[in-house]
C-alpha cells in the first residue's frame, strides 16, 4: 500500500488522506516535518537520497524530512523517519513551521506544512540503502558555496527550507 499524507487547510485543520504520489502530482497541501542536525562542531547532517527514490534521487538534502502519519504527531513522525532512514535516535526541538510550495520535477509539486526541528548528533548511522545513499557533515559556510556553485545537487525544497532556517537563527 502506497503510504498516505494527512491534507490540511493553511490553518492545519485535517481535510483527508491522500496517497502521497497522488497529492505530490496535484501538489495538495499536507503536513510535513524537516529536521536539521548538528554534530559538536556546528556542522549539518547531509543525507544523499537514494538512486531509486521515485523523485529528486542522488540529491543531497537535510537530515530527514518526510511526512507524519494520520494520528501521528509531528515530532514523533520526525523521530520515526529519524530511525527509519538513517538508524539513530536523537533528542530534537521543534523551531519553526510554515507552508511551501516547490516543483520537484516529473510533474511533482511538493506543497506542505513543514513543521522543522533541530538536534545535535555525533553518533554512527545505520543507513536505509533504500533511502539513503551516504550522509556527511558540512559547515554552513561551505554548504552556502556548493549551493551557489551547484544547485542541481540539491533538493528542491531543502533551498527553500534552509533559506527560511536562517530567517529563525
């Protein structure tokens, strides 16, 4: 079964259930979460998506973001994608949320409520191959350059959101 996304009105009022490619193809607004992690140097957690993922595959982006269950809420979808995907567990905090709205290419349009979290990880991976193909640390400084020099190794949506995190630094 194709994993559903919860639709919401911009006031976060819960409209229904989608399959998620059907809402990304109609790009319906859904909840969605983001988090960002940082090793004791202040770095960035990067996660390379995987190959086979069905859009924006070999691109680099956040940590995790994905989307909550129904009746899951969103700091415990962003820890279960925490688990899922790169095999850890850390402490986040919730900073900030707001409504985007991105073409991911393919006829895709990502159109959510991302609820975004922060927490700090130094830890090993145990990496989903089927999500995730490597990850690494960056500092911002150097995350900022290979943006500028190569946006095309970037998710749609991780520009818009790292854009909007350093709006609530």
């Amino acid at each position: 079964m194709e994993e559903q996304v919860v639709l919401i009105s911009e006031n976060d009022e819960v409209l229904g259930l989608m399959d998620k490619l059907q809402a990304h193809e109609n790009g319906i607004l859904h909840r969605a979460f983001s988090v960002f992690l940082f090793n004791d140097k202040g770095e960035v957690l990067l996660q390379r998506r995987a190959a086979g993922k069905y859009h924006s595959p070999n691109q680099w982006t956040n940590a995790v973001c994905s989307h909550p269950r129904a009746e899951e809420s969103y700091i415990d979808g962003a820890q279960r994608r925490l688990h899922e995907e790169l095999g850890i567990n850390a402490d986040l905090t919730p900073k900030f949320h707001f409504i985007y709205k991105a073409d991911v290419g393919g006829n895709l349009v990502e159109h959510e409520l991302d609820h975004v979290f922060t927490g700090n990880y130094n830890g090993e991976f145990q990496l989903n191959k089927d999500e995730v193909s490597e990850v690494r640390y960056i500092s911002m400084e150097i995350l900022d350059e290979e943006m500028k020099a190569h946006p095309e190794n970037f998710t749609e949506w991780f520009k818009i959101i790292l854009q909007e995190y350093k709006h609530h630094l």
